[in-house]
C-alpha cells in the first residue's frame, strides 16, 4: 500500500478519532512523536538555524498594548515563515500534515468552517527565565479559532527548565499543564474557553505555532478592520483641514475668536 495512503488513513482516524473528540469534551488535546525522530530532527535543526542566524525578532503584544514589546509580559522572539523558503522543506511537509489532519476534522468541529491558516510563527524562549504572561490569542473575534504548536525540545525536564504551557479552561476547577517536549504537536481552541500562559523558561525552548481561521469569523474581522481603517483616515483628513484652517488665520485672529488646536 503506497505511504501516502497509509499516512491519510492514520491522519484521519487520528482526527476523527481523537482531535475532534478531545476539542469538544476538553478544549485540547495533543499528539506525541507526530512526525518521529528524522523528519522532527529536520524541522529541528532548521529552527536552530534562524536562531543562530538572527533571523529572529523580540516577539509583540497585540491588544491595547499591540506591537509593543514588553519582555517581561511576552519573552520570546520570533519568525513568520510560509514553510515554501529556502531550507524549509521539513517545516513545510510538518505543516502540510498539520493542514491534512485539521482538513479532516472537517464539519466536526461545530460551528466552524475553516478555509486558511496564518503563517507559521517559530519562537524561541532563550532561556533568561522569560515566558508569556495569561493571555488569550482570540478575545475579540478575529477569525482565529484552533490554535495549533509544534514543540522542539529535547531531553526537556520540566522540573529543571520549566517553560511549561499551563491552560486555564474556562468554568474548569482545573488547569492543564503542557510540557513542550520534542515532537509534540498541541491542539486548543484560540478563544476564551482557553487562556493560557508560558510559565517562566530556564533553558532555550523552541515551539512552532500556527492558527487556523473560521472563514465567516475571519470575514466579519477583515470587514470591521476595513471599516476602521477608513474611519482612521479620515479623522487624519479632518485633523488635517482643521490644522490648515489654524494656520490659514493670523495670530491675532486666532486669538480674537478662541481658536486653538
């Protein structure tokens, strides 16, 4: 039987099977030895490289506080990649099983109708004790819904490096502690039901994420983020006939009438 047919009916029934399920009953759940021990080492070996190679950026906050780094909030760096880049072929066939294997969750996952990704996010913690406070990736509806990472971590010991993702799942007495181990794959819902945090890492940790979008959710937020940028605009058009306006009357008009920016 030819591996890509083997490799579709195992991705398959492990979605339908075990990811669909433990989203619906949990929020999360995770795959270990996902891609096995060569092909994991690929991918690996690929993210040590941009490290090396300073191709990685301090990681921003989004929300109020959006691309601003503040790295006792948010400690890691970070690189946005296609997977298609020079070098990326792992990393690309790793994120092609990813898509297969939410490709099959298909109409399972209730409400959600999901037609595209982000681009692959890889991060690193270096090691100085820095993680990422509780946060949630989706709080305001922007077309996120499942929340996916890769862990490249080996010989990880928790005890000792810490690094640890704890989710928080909403109106649960409990929390789940995730260890980023190598060849792990995490799967969560992106919205509320799941704040979560990096806990503090004392060795260097890397981990791959990507999210995957509703289409109607993700439509809606373009729409409103288009809306908004229009609205911006034109109070900086406003601002702007105003300032010539202020401009356009002598100093001593302007002080007769009030006028002041």
């Amino acid at each position: 039987m030819p591996l890509g047919h083997i490799m579709r009916l195992d991705l398959e029934r492990i979605a339908l099977e075990y990811v669909v399920p433990c989203l619906h009953d949990i929020g999360f759940c995770y795959l270990d030895n996902f891609l096995g021990e060569v092909v994991g080492d690929c991918v690996l070996e690929r993210v040590k490289r941009m490290h090396r190679d300073g191709e990685l950026a301090d990681g921003q906050l989004a929300g109020p506080s959006r691309g601003v780094a503040k790295r006792h909030l948010r400690g890691d760096q970070i690189k946005w990649i296609g997977g298609t880049e020079e070098g990326c072929e792992a990393i690309n066939f790793l994120l092609t099983l990813i898509d297969r294997l939410v490709m099959y969750c298909g109409s399972r996952l209730g409400k959600y109708y999901v037609k595209e990704r982000s681009k692959a996010m890889v991060a690193c913690y270096p090691g100085n004790g820095t993680g990422y406070v509780r946060h949630v990736d989706n709080p305001n509806g922007d077309g996120r819904c499942i929340t996916c990472i890769y862990y490249l971590n080996k010989n990880w010991d928790s005890k000792l490096h810490g690094g640890i993702l704890r989710i928080f799942p909403e109106g649960k007495s409990y929390v789940a502690d995730v260890e980023p181990i190598f060849d792990r794959l995490l799967f969560f819902w992106s919205d509320r039901r799941n704040p979560h945090e990096v806990q503090p890492s004392y060795a260097t940790r890397y981990a791959m994420t990507v999210w995957y979008f509703d289409a109607e959710e993700r439509a809606e937020a373009k729409k409103k983020f288009r809306n908004l940028t229009g609205m911006t605009l034109k109070n900086v058009h406003l601002k702007y006939q105003i300032a010539l306006n202020f401009f356009s009357f002598p100093p001593e008009g302007r002080d007769r009438l009030g006028i002041t920016l």
